[in-house]
C-alpha cells in the first residue's frame, strides 16, 4: 500500500492506493516548509482522516511532492513531519516539479512546465529530473504564477499605474489600501498565497486590454526565464500543468505559438497521472 501526496501553498491532494487501486482520496491544507514547521506539517498529516489514517500501519511507502522541497534542509522538515504520523513507512519527498514531470511523462523525453501558485519547469527524460533554473519563489521569481499576477497587480495599483476602472474594482471588491497589502506581503505568513488570491479578479478581467498584456508579458518572461534555458527546448513537447494554463490557457496558447514551443498536454492537476506513473514504478515488480 501506497499514500501519495502533491502540495502547494494551498491545498494537497492525497490518494491511498493498493495495487492499482485506489482506496481513498482527501484534500488537506497545502504544505509549504517555508512557512510552517514540522509539528505543522504533521498536525496536517494527523487531519487526514480514517479512510487514510487507519490504514498506516500497512502504507510501505509516502510519496510526497511539495512546493519549498527544493533543498534537502526544507525536505527532511517534511520528513520529520510526516515521520510523526506514518512512523512505519518509508518516506519519499521532493519538490512540487517533480510531480508534475512524472505525471506528465509519456515515455519521451520531455519538458514540465508547473504554473500555479508559484512556477517552475524542468526536463524529464524518464530517469534525471533537470532544471537549468531553479525556482526563486515569488520575492525573485515564480513569473507566469498566480503570484506573480497578483504581485504585478498590487504593484501597479500602488503606484497609481492601473486603469481607473480596474483601480475601482479592486478597491471596492477587497476594500484594500497600502497598509492592508504591505501587511500581508510582508509581515504575516503565506504572502504568496495571498498574492494568488487575486488571480480570481483578473481572471473575471481577462478580456481587458491591460490586464491580458500585464498577464501575457509574466508568462512571456516565464518561458524566456524557465523553457528556453533548457538544451534543444524547440525540439521537445513542452507540458502544462498548473491553474495557470487551465484557467489562463488562451494566452499561454499564445506564448506557446509566439516561442513555437511544441505544445504538449494541459493539466490543472497532476494527482491522477501521477497515482498511475506511480503504480506502474512501485508494482513493476
């Protein structure tokens, strides 16, 4: 029996699975070690419920992917949490991108692109994850993200750069001022979940000039910054997988042709394809 679990800074999707069964699915706050402890970690582990956690004692292995596991300090912070819960299976963490690369292989080499709350993208060749550029999160990075719309957003916004009508909006929708956003960007915790939060205004925006080009250049500058620095990129299907190319996937349709990029699937989530490279990887046997 296996558990897998793939996080954001929002929320993680869980599945227990035996065989190539699966026996439980569950949703949970997402994870991210940047922000939260390992007695966190676990206490979220710990809300899993009993269709998960009744059946611990026979979980071989978790498989965890998980926005901030990039380094091995923030890595062995899950560990340890989720070591307080399944203290008798095996434990396998890594970054969120790896996830959406095993999800998105199809036997080829290939390269993942992850856009959600944060971004990312790497090269899978069915044996070595690779980035030429690492996420830098969304203080130095994450452009393309819902973050990074949202940051564009609030930045133009204080600094009086938007249109009067999408100023009004904003105002009038979250009643927000400079010190409501300085507060939440930088002194209380998940900053970038609350930058995120306002891709929802955009979104129901899109067709307004502005915005759509504000949305267009963060996506542009993600494949400039993450795609194109990868070997012989023009030469391999590119994968999406993330909020971002579900929600906004005309204008990442867009980049796509305008890099021609060679476009391969679109994902919102990777749990599915993930839980079935997973079973084919752990049963082979």
């Amino acid at each position: 029996m296996i558990l897998i679990g793939t996080s954001g800074s929002t929320k993680c999707d869980w599945q227990l699975v035996d065989a190539n069964k699966t026996l439980a699915r569950k949703s949970s706050k997402g994870m991210n070690p940047f922000f939260m402890d390992d007695v966190a970690i676990s206490d979220i582990a710990k809300s899993l419920g009993s269709d998960i956690l009744d059946h611990k004692s026979e979980i071989e292995v978790v498989y965890y992917f998980g926005a901030g596991c990039s380094s091995k300090h923030f890595a062995s912070m899950v560990e340890r949490g989720l070591s307080m819960v399944f203290n008798k299976s095996h434990l396998y963490v890594k970054e969120d991108i790896v996830a959406a690369a095993f999800a998105t292989f199809n036997g080829e080499p290939s390269i993942t692109a992850l856009m959600g709350t944060g971004s990312n993208a790497c090269h899978f060749d069915g044996d070595i994850v690779r980035q030429e550029v690492s996420g830098m999160d969304f203080i130095l990075g994450d452009e393309g993200s819902r973050s990074h719309f949202g940051k564009l957003l609030l930045s133009k916004f204080l600094k009086k750069q938007l249109p009067s009508e999408i100023a009004q909006d904003l105002e009038k929708e979250f009643q927000i001022d400079k010190e409501e956003i300085l507060l939440n960007v930088y002194i209380k915790p998940y900053a970038n979940v609350y930058l995120s939060s306002f891709s929802q205004f955009i979104k129901e925006r899109i067709e307004h000039p502005y915005l759509k080009a504000m949305v267009k250049q963060s996506v542009h500058e993600f494949v400039e910054t993450y795609i194109c620095s990868i070997k012989n990129y023009k030469n391999l299907p590119v994968h999406f997988v993330g909020s971002v190319p579900h929600f906004f996937e005309e204008i990442v349709n867009e980049v796509v042709g305008e890099h021609q990029l060679i476009k391969g699937i679109f994902i919102e989530e990777p749990i599915d394809l993930l839980v079935s490279y997973l079973i084919k990887k752990h049963y082979k046997n």
